[in-house]
C-alpha cells in the first residue's frame, strides 16, 4: 500500500510581481508624499485635515494591496480588511458623532 500522495494539485498559487510595479507604487507613494507636504502648506481652512487623510487613505491601501500582497490573497482575506476596515469607520463616525454634539465645541 502506498501512503505517498502528490498533494500539489491543491497547492496554492503563488503570484510573482514584476517589480515595475513596485516602483510604481513606490512612485505613487512619493508623489502622495509631496502633495501631502504640499496641502500642509496651503491654508484650507477647515478642510486641511480632511484631504490629508484622504490622502494617508490612499497611500495605506496601495500598501496594503502591493507591498502586503493583499491584492492576489484569498478572499477570506478580503473579507477579513473590508471587515475590519468597516469596524473602523463604525468607530469614527460614533466619536465624530459624540465629539461634534458636544455644547462646549467652539468651531
């Protein structure tokens, strides 16, 4: 009786990133980088803080898609960022909603 299987059939794929794509990335992140510096610079108002964290949104999704290789993963790990990532935002709109109610906020 043999015991000896051949499982490779049900190995995972394992995806290869050329690096263009890297240095791509690391292009967008630098270029992300410069505007951020650049908005910081620019009186907004109010609106200051809320670009730059557009921007530091952009900037963690390309990392997290390219440099964690989120972007070729399974989909339970998709499920898991999307999930944790919609907790996140639960828990900031309840503290925006809490703080901007308060009666002492001065704007």
């Amino acid at each position: 009786m043999d015991d000896a299987h051949d499982y490779s059939e049900h190995a995972p794929t394992h995806h290869v990133t050329n690096l263009p794509v890297y240095f791509a990335v690391f292009a967008a992140l630098m270029v992300f980088t410069l505007l951020t510096v650049a908005v910081s610079r620019v009186s907004l108002g109010s609106l200051n803080t809320p670009i730059a964290l557009g921007i530091a949104v952009i900037k963690a999704t390309l990392v997290i898609l390219y440099f964690m290789h989120v972007i070729h993963s399974t989909r339970l790990t998709w499920v898991v960022i999307i999930a944790s990532v919609l907790w996140l935002s639960m828990l900031f709109v309840l503290t925006f909603a809490d703080y901007l109610t308060r009666s002492w906020l001065i704007y």
